[in-house]
C-alpha cells in the first residue's frame, strides 16, 4: 500500500494509513506493518512453504494454535487449546527456541511470562489483539481503584482478572493480592477471594463475573455492580461499591456478546430437540435460557462425547463451531446465530503471517517477538501463580 492507494480526497495522514494497514502507532504496544514481505493470500505455494520453514526449524520451533484459529493455521500448530492451556504447554517446552502463538496479543504476553527467558514468543501478526482485552487499560483499572479507596470499598477487595487480559493488568491484580482465572476455574477463583476478602473486583469480562457469581456461587444480580470506566466515578455511587460483593467491569467478548435471547428462542424453533450449548462469556439471559454453559474445552468435550444423531447449537467462535461441526458428519452442530461472526482479531493470523514468520525464524530473523517487561511479567507471574495454587472445592 503506498499513499497513491488512497481514495480521492483522503489525505495520507498516520491514521489514514492506520487504516490502511500501513505503519504503526508508536504510542502502542501493537504495530499493524510487517516488516519484510508478506506472501500473497492468492501464492498457492503457501502451504508448502509453511511445511518446509517449519520442518527447517525443527525442535527449535513450537507452534500454538488456539481454537478459535482458522482450519489453515490450525493444520500446523503442534498443540491446539484455549490461551492458558497453550501458554502452560509454551512453558513444558523449554527445548524450543522459539513459540510461535497463533492467537492474540494477551496469550502471547502469557506465553512469554510463563517461559524461560532464553525463549523466544512470536505473534505472526501484532495486530491480532482482543476487544474485550482491550476494554481495560492500566491506567483505568489504577483509577478505578483509586475510586474504591475513596469510597473506603477498596479494603477488602480482591481483585480477580479473566485471563484475556493484558500483562498490564495481570500484573495490577499480582500488586494487590488477587488471581487470574479461565472460563474453567471462574468458581473456584471466586471462592478463594470471597475467603481473602468481603468483595471481588472482576475484569474485564462483566458476563463471566456475573455468571459465575449468581449461578455458581448462589449471589443475586443485587449484589453485582457494573463499573463504567467510561463514567465519573465508574457511575457507581460510593455506598453501591461498599455494599457490593461483585464490582465487575464494563467489558465483554465482542463475539459472544452478540448472542442474544431471540437467538436462542429461534434455533429451539428451527432445530426441534436441539442442546444449546454455550460459553459463559456470553450475557446472562442468553446463559440462563441455555441447556449447557461452559468453557471452550467444556463444549468440546461435551460435542465429542455425544452420541450420534445428537443436535446441538453453539454459542462461541464460529470457528470452532464449524470444526466441531466437520469432525462430527453423525451430529447436528450449529452456530447459535443465524448471522456468522468470526473472531476478527484471531483471524488477522493467516497463511501468509504464519509463513512469514516461519520462514523468517529459519532465515534467522525473529519477528514480531512479543516481550514483557520484567517488572510487569514477576507481578503478572505472581497471580497466574496465585491461579495455578487454587485450591479445589467439594462440591
């Protein structure tokens, strides 16, 4: 793209060529240019050429690829799984010079945290992120903590991320005694803060805190408040904060935030008999009318162990959903919406990326390494740690 690319009128100012795909936002920790060339999405050597940079490579080389990826890059991941499943398997490689992850930039900071220091995280494409990721800043999360310690709330709150975060906040919830958490371990996660203290702050994912909360541990809708970084004070009165027991912030997955209730009246309509099965990303009534709620590898299971003739219709990545679907020609699996909804960021990692950074790994070239800062990754550590040492529960 150069700026004589540009539609008439357009001035090629930075953002215009943002939009473009061109140069990059220095006040960002993501660039959206590779330098170098990129393969053409049309070369139909790129198959061949990802196969050959990668067997080139050898053990030096690991490849993740999240669920969510599309079926081209998945063909060449040595082990597929959702984000903190492939940043602990990033960390049981310490043979492997280089990981390159196939997902988004907050898996990849993961999956640097998590390893050795003489590894090497690639993003093939550093304009792969996450909107929900995206929804809480640093310095937002550090003022709405200022906010609760003016509201005498902030004793006694734990804060407790969703792994689809920034280091940046992963690292906030290490300084102030909190934990992570995944889709699979949010009860357990909560249990453990309600035991260190009176309330949980929970980011950046308002569904998953508020799923978790009311039907897993037995709280009401009353007793969660919704903060609005966006508003004064989080919109959020100081007497709201203290009496809450989930403070859960303003922000969601961009795709399974989309699935509504309609969406589940009309596949019952359309699909007699049919399961829905959905993530608990998604918002609370659309998890309350569902048959089944759980994790990503929680509908993978379920699908897999399904009899023949089963019918099921699934609310996350579509993807995934189309994967499940072509590994199971006896079972009914449909997409919960009837308007498909790709993961746009996951999918800016394709073909081409994945090839370019292959082979610039085997011409001895790293690209797109993704790298936190020592001070950020040992708090960030100190939390996923808190994660990996939570104790189970009897149910």
């Amino acid at each position: 793209m150069t700026v004589t690319d540009l539609p008439e009128g357009v001035e090629p100012t930075p953002l215009a060529l943002l939009l473009l795909g061109r140069e990059a936002d220095l006040g960002s920790e993501r660039g959206v240019s590779c330098p170098g060339s990129l393969p053409a999405a049309s070369d139909p050597a790129l198959v061949d050429r990802a196969a050959a940079a990668k067997a080139a490579l050898g053990d030096s080389v690991f490849v993740l690829g999240h669920h969510y990826q599309r079926d081209e890059v998945i063909q060449f991941a040595d082990v597929t799984g959702d984000s903190f499943k492939l940043a602990q398997q990033a960390a049981a490689r310490p043979e492997a010079t280089y990981i390159v992850f196939c997902g988004v930039h907050f898996m990849a900071e993961s999956a640097d945290i998590l390893t050795a220091d003489s590894q090497q995280v690639v993003l093939p494409d550093l304009a792969a992120g996450c909107s929900m990721a995206d929804m809480a800043t640093a310095e937002q999360v550090a003022q709405a903590w200022d906010v609760l310690t003016d509201a005498d709330a902030a004793a006694g709150t734990v804060p407790v991320s969703y792994m689809n975060s920034s280091a940046a906040i992963k690292a906030f919830t290490g300084r102030h005694g909190g934990t992570i958490c995944t889709s699979s371990n949010a009860e357990r996660a909560l249990r453990w803060s309600f035991q260190q203290g009176q309330r949980v702050l929970f980011l950046p994912d308002e569904h998953l805190g508020r799923n978790t909360a009311v039907r897993s541990l037995g709280l009401t809708l009353d007793d969660c408040v919704v903060y609005d970084p966006r508003k004064p004070g989080g919109g959020v009165s100081a007497a709201r904060l203290r009496d809450a027991k989930m403070i859960l912030w303003r922000g969601h997955c961009s795709v399974h935030g989309r699935f509504s209730l309609d969406c589940v009246h009309e596949v019952r309509e359309r699909i007699p008999g049919v399961t829905v099965l959905v993530h608990p990303e998604c918002r609370h009534e659309v998890v309350e009318a569902a048959d089944l709620v759980g994790s990503t590898e929680y509908i993978i299971a379920t699908v897999d162990a399904a009899p023949a003739g089963s019918a099921f219709a699934v609310g996350t990545e579509l993807n995934l959903v189309q994967r499940l679907a072509k590994r199971h020609p006896d079972k009914i699996v449909a997409f919960l919406d009837r308007t498909v909804c790709f993961c746009s960021t996951m999918n800016r990692i394709d073909l081409p990326h994945l090839v370019w950074s292959l082979e610039s790994l085997a011409g001895g070239s790293v690209v797109n390494r993704i790298s936190v800062d020592p001070e950020t990754a040992r708090y960030a550590r100190k939390a996923l740690d808190q994660m990996l040492a939570l104790p189970q529960y009897a149910p």
